[in-house]
C-alpha cells in the first residue's frame, strides 16, 4: 500500500436508538436527510473535498443498507485504486467476533489497517453530523501547532452543553480542560467529535487504553481526559459553520427545516457541493391544485396538494386536498386526499390516509419520549388509515387502522 500522510476513519457503527423507529432497521448514519442524502454523504464529501482520499467506514449496527450505499465510494470519487473508501465491520478473531465496545475500541480493532498506509496523522470522524469542513486545514493547524491531539470545537447553547464534551483553552489555543457530558457545565465550548491524532501516539494511547480492564474505551470519557492527564500537546480547532449533531428525532427534523431557513447550510455550494448516491432522476408531475411554497421536492415526485416549508424526497405524492407544513416526507410517501400531515417526519413509503392529520393536535395515544418540540415521527412501510388522529410529540411503529 501506498503511504498516505493522513487517513480518516469513520465512526458509522452507532445504533442511533434516539431516532425511535427510524433507525429500527439501520445505522443512523444511512437514515436520509434533505431530500436527496443520507447523513453519512457530510464526513464523506469532506474527506473528498479536503484531499483525503482513504477512509475507513467502521459499521456495527444494521449496515447493510449504509454498505450498500457507500459500495465502491464512486459517487464521493473515493473509489482509488492506491486508497479509496473501506468497510470495517468489528473484528473476526480466530474462533469469534467481537462487537466494537466503544469509540476507541473501534480505531484499535482496526490497528493493522491504519498501519497498511503508514500514515503520520489520522483524522478520527463521527458519521452522524450535519456540517460542511475542511478538514485539510485542521490538518494544517495540528501541523503548525505540533500537537499530539487536535479536537475541533463549536459554541453551542448552554442548556445543550451538558450533551457534548466540553473544552476550555487558553490564548494560544493549547485545551487546559476536558469533561464528557458534565451535569454542570463550565462553558458552552464543545467537542464537535473530530479529531486529529499523530498517529504514533495515538496508536500507543489505543492500546495502553485497550489493557485497562476499567476503561469505556472511549475517546471522550477515556482517551482525551488521560492524555491531557500526561501533558500531551493538545489543542483546539475552532470551527464556526454550520454544524449539527442530529442524534434525536426534533434536532434530525430542525436541521432539515434550516436547510429551507439558514444560508449557511448550502448544499449545493459550487465551492463544497455535498455528495450523494442520488436515486435515478425522473420528471414532476405537479397536478392542477397543486401549491408549492418555500420547499425542497426532489425529482420523481406526485404534487397535487400543498406543501409548505416542507422537504420532499424522491417517489412522494402528495394527493388533491392533502396539506403538508413543516414537515419531512421520505422517500415513496404517499399523503392521501385530504389529509394534513404537520411538523412531522414521515418515513419511507408509508401512506397517511385520506383525511387523516398528523401533528395537529395534542392526543397522546401514541405518545413518544424519542419526540418532543411538537414533532411526530411515523415509521417506515407504515399506514396510517382514513380519518385516523396521530398528535403532536406521538410515534407510530405499525399500521392504524382506518376510523369508521
């Protein structure tokens, strides 16, 4: 193998069980976003886009579906013959497998691939975020600072810090203190959960963590905390885009809602346009009564009703007489006459019936922890019949039955 300067792996192997329903048959990662993406396409056009073209997918949960989507990596331009994009499912021993235990755990599973290419930096990414970087100037800055260990970091709200790992630095960047998920935090300075390890180090760092019987064999809870401990060179990268950690069903609907709202999130910036396996293209057919009005619908959709502030994948219809407001129909949708679908994500190929409503009032029959924020989640290949009420912050998992 050719050596490389720098390599990326990819954490994609996480259930993601706070989308509820959504990820009950795949990785998060693979759920889609904006129309025309899964949320896997944001880590992988940046590592395109940044020059780093050999990236390791590390999968666990349901990958099935996100292998098949990722396959060769053409469509990121990751398929080189002296790189390109690599599957890494948890390791087979001689007698069994062994599921990835944590974050750390899944970079040391995959030690003899990393030292294939020979590379001095690995660039460690999560593969359930919404943002565009790039990330070669990280790379550059973890250079000139000569650290062992660069975290890229974001001001988020205060009542969210609790959430993330949070950082302080002093006025040279150099981070003088790291707590994961701290119940009080002392600032709203985060881990945006990339990093930029010199590989040597972090290579030690993995197995002298892999040898402690009390470790999580995380990065944030285990790695990070006892390299600062050991005075490693440790310094944070400060990044002010836009940037979204979608791992519950309200921040996945509000970052899909800012593509229609935020100009920051420009997915199809000619500079950093966001890759994708697109589905094959076909033409609209938009009916007679059909009203379009700050919306996102991909090609090969049915629109003869209203759809409002509202993201519309491929093969959707949306029936005379059906009203949808800021809400996230998926992929084959089908929104019968007359039915009202609001602040709702609809997954793929399920049906609302005629006159039906979804999220419009506050019955609590199907009543979800997964949501809050007044938004109501139906799952996949699921009908909701005639006339039937689903309320706000509900979850449906299977069919309901038409009301008489």
């Amino acid at each position: 193998m050719k050596n490389k300067e720098c390599i990326a792996m990819i954490l994609a192997g996480g259930q993601g069980s706070r989308l509820g329903v959504l990820t009950h048959t795949l990785a998060k990662p693979a759920v889609q976003f904006g129309g025309k993406y899964r949320i896997i396409d944001f880590p992988l056009t940046n590592c395109a886009l940044s020059g780093i073209d050999t990236v390791g997918v590390l999968t666990q949960y349901k990958p099935l579906e996100l292998n098949t989507y990722i396959g060769s990596g053409q469509p990121w331009d990751l398929d080189h013959t002296d790189g390109g994009v690599f599957l890494l499912p948890p390791y087979m021993k001689e007698k069994q497998g062994e599921w990835y235990k944590g974050t750390a755990n899944a970079i040391y599973q995959n030690i003899e691939f990393v030292d294939k290419f020979n590379p001095k930096y690995v660039l460690v990414l999560s593969g359930d975020h919404i943002y565009k970087m790039n990330y070669s100037k990280m790379l550059d800055f973890h250079k000139k600072s000569n650290a062992d260990c660069t975290i890229a970091m974001i001001s988020v709200p205060m009542d969210e810090a609790s959430r993330f790992g949070i950082l302080s630095t002093d006025n040279t960047g150099k981070i003088v203190s790291f707590d994961e998920k701290p119940a009080q935090p002392k600032s709203n300075t985060a881990s945006m959960g990339i990093y930029v390890f010199t590989w040597d180090i972090l290579r030690k760092q993995l197995i002298d963590d892999e040898s402690d019987a009390s470790s999580s064999n995380d990065f944030g809870k285990n790695i990070i905390p006892h390299m600062l401990a050991d005075g490693y060179n440790m310094y944070g990268y400060s990044f002010e885009g836009y940037w979204k950690d979608v791992g519950t069903v309200e921040s996945l609907w509000q970052s899909n809602m800012d593509l229609l709202d935020d100009d920051s999130l420009d997915l199809y910036n000619e500079d950093w346009p966001i890759l994708s396996k697109s589905p094959l293209e076909s033409s609209h057919f938009l009916g007679a009564h059909c009203e379009i009005s700050n919306s996102f619908v991909t090609e090969g959709c049915y629109i003869d009703g209203k759809v409002d502030h509202s993201i519309i994948f491929d093969g959707v219809s949306v029936e005379e007489g059906a009203e949808v407001v800021n809400s996230i129909l998926m992929s084959g949708v089908t929104i019968c006459k007359g039915a009202k679908v609001f602040n709702a994500i609809v997954a793929g190929n399920s049906v609302v019936g005629r006159n039906a409503t979804i999220g419009l009032t506050d019955d609590e029959t199907y009543l979800s922890h997964y949501c809050s924020g007044g938004v109501t989640l139906i799952g996949a290949d699921v009908e909701i019949g005639s006339k039937v009420n689903i309320g706000k912050n509900n979850m449906v998992t299977d069919s309901v039955k038409e009301v008489k």
